[in-house]
C-alpha cells in the first residue's frame, strides 16, 4: 500500500483526476460512486473532515443517495491528503474529481489507472 501511495504521489496529474480518487479511496475507504459525488462543499478544510452524503450515478451522469442511511458519514482525513485534493480546484466545477473535459472521471478509467499503477508497483 505505501507504495502505491508513494507513486500515485509522485506522478499524479491534476488533467487526469483517476490517482486522486485512488488516492482518496485508500485515505477514507469510501466507495467509488461515493467519492465522483464530492463536491468542494463536502469537505471541511478547516476541521479536517469529508461529508459522504450522496453517489454518483453513472449511467445518468447525476447524484443520488447513498447506498444505505448508515452509509451517510463523516470521515476525518489527514492534512496531506488534503492537501493534494486542493490542487484540483483549478478545475472550476463544483465537483472535485472532474477531468480535463470537464466530466466526472469514470469508474473504467479509475479502474485502468489502478491496474497501470498496481504493475508500475509490482503489485499483483
């Protein structure tokens, strides 16, 4: 795991938003739809915090609720992680993780990054 971290570290790109999702991911263990449905509203810079209260929905390109009601939560993150996600504000959409077309990056290119990075690590 530290050193799919230490990778996706040193050679994410905020035109490609896939490691940040990763990276996230592996930071809160939130799911995937959980995590495209951030917006910059969701997180609490100043305490710290990431409010999971909504998925995305892929096939419709819109939100929806969260798996379950006790899926609804608060997580409390490190400040490195976000400082990380911060670089992706220079994207102007009230989502963080939107791509360079400006559309909420999907689970096949998360996906396809993570297979890329797990052998760039050596991890099967």
């Amino acid at each position: 795991m530290n050193s799919l971290v230490e990778y996706i570290i040193d050679s994410h790109n905020i035109n490609y938003t896939s490691k940040y999702l990763i990276l996230l991911a592996i930071y809160t263990g939130a799911r995937l739809g959980e995590l495209q449905a951030l917006t910059w509203k969701d997180i609490n810079f100043p305490f710290k915090t990431i409010n999971i209260n909504k998925s995305w929905q892929e096939g419709l390109q819109k939100t929806k609720d969260t798996k379950n009601e006790s899926s609804k939560r608060i997580i409390r993150v490190n400040s490195d992680i976000l400082d990380v996600i911060k670089e992706l504000a220079v994207n102007n959409s009230n989502y963080i993780f939107t791509n360079q077309y400006g559309t909420i990056t999907t689970s096949v290119a998360v996906n396809k990054t993570l297979r890329q990075c797990l052998k760039v690590c050596d991890i099967k």
